[in-house]
C-alpha cells in the first residue's frame, strides 16, 4: 500500500493508494472523520473500509483532509474538505481514467463530505456512510440524492444521535430512483469501540449484494 504525495487546493496531500489490479477496475475512495477530533487516514474504521474495498479487487485512496498529518492547509470547516476531496477523485481518475464504477465511503465527518461529494460526481454509482452526523450539519443538499448505498448507525451513539439519522434516512427513502439501505447497530457508540466487527459484517453484506453480477440496484 504505497504512500503517495498528490496535489490539493491548498498544497499537497497525504494518501495511501492501493492501486487498480487489472483494467476497467473499479475505485473507491474512503474520508475519515473529523480533523479538530483527532480523525485521520490511519483511524481503525477508515482503515477498515479501506481493506474492504481493497480485498474485492477495488483501486483504493485513503487520504488526510488538509492540516492533518504531512497534508498541507488548515481546517476549513468542510467547505476546503470537500475542496481537497474532489481533487482525490480526480488525482486517481486522472491515471485510471477506465473505472468502470466508483464508490465513496466515509465515517462520520467524513461521510458529510463524501454525501457532498456525490451531488457533484455523477460517477459515483453506491457510497457508505457510517455514523453521518445528521444531527450536526444540513443535509439538505441532497436534493435528490443520486446514488444508492447503506447508512450504519450506532444505537448508542452519544456524537451523532440515532433519530436523526433516521429522519435522514426517512428522508431520502422518499425519492425515486434509488434504494437507501440502513442497518442499526445494537449498542455501539459513535466508534464503534466494541462492534467494529457488526459494523464490517453489515457493510460486507451490503457490498456482497450491491457487486454481485445480478444485484437488483445497478
């Protein structure tokens, strides 16, 4: 898994890059949770993501969000985030212009971006969006959202509460065209500190069923 130096908007950013093993692979793309709590690349449930994808044959791109670890810049409150998420994107799609899908995953912080992310990158065909801090941030802005994909919660979270992740849920359920899956996680907190396994299992499952040739959601 090589480290890898690409160009931001505010200077480089860190990565680590598994590239595509074959042609016409599909990429992934994993945004960790937030910088001013201590998120990074290197945190366990980003890492996780990580593999996963990895281990289905995916080219895949874990980075630090500007200011965090050898990234350059500062915070930005989400706005230079997303700045520095779509310049990811377009680092990986600029030497693998072929993939034939790409998918974003991201963990609490990181799933606000990656929802962002996916109103401006018609390409992107499923995101997983862990703990999205609904509850935090406006996410009005999918209107409509474009891409199916899963949403996991903690019923224990004590950062981002179970209720309004469901009325998100609730909420994006009412649009055509796509299909919102959402799993619940029997007493996990916002890390998921003690069910990191339940939580890999429900987004395995979701990926088995999303990646299988005749999957009901293209």
């Amino acid at each position: 898994m090589p480290d890898v130096i690409f160009p931001g908007p505010e200077g480089r950013l860190e990565g680590r890059f598994s590239p595509p093993p074959r042609p016409r692979a599909p990429i992934a793309m994993i945004l960790h949770p937030h910088p001013q709590g201590g998120g990074t690349m290197n945190d366990r449930i980003t890492q996780a993501l990580y593999k996963t994808f990895v281990k289905r044959g995916f080219g895949v791109l874990r980075f630090n969000f500007r200011g965090v670890g050898r990234s350059q810049g500062t915070f930005d409150n989400g706005i230079g985030e997303l700045s520095d998420a779509a310049s990811a994107l377009d680092w990986v799609q600029s030497f693998h212009p072929e993939a034939q899908t790409t998918w974003i995953a991201g963990f609490s912080f990181g799933a606000w971006i990656g929802m962002q992310l996916l109103m401006r990158r018609p390409e992107v065909r499923g995101f997983i969006s862990v703990a999205p801090p609904a509850n935090m941030y406006d996410f009005s802005f999918l209107a409509p959202c474009p891409a199916s994909g899963i949403i996991v919660q903690g019923t224990s979270d004590e950062v981002v509460t179970a209720g309004a992740v469901q009325k998100l849920v609730d909420k994006l359920r009412t649009q055509k065209g796509i299909t919102i899956h959402h799993d619940e996680i029997r007493g996990a907190n916002h890390f998921f500190e003690h069910e990191l396994d339940q939580l890999m299992k429900s987004v395995d499952n979701y990926l088995d069923m999303r990646l299988s040739p005749d999957s009901p959601i293209r």
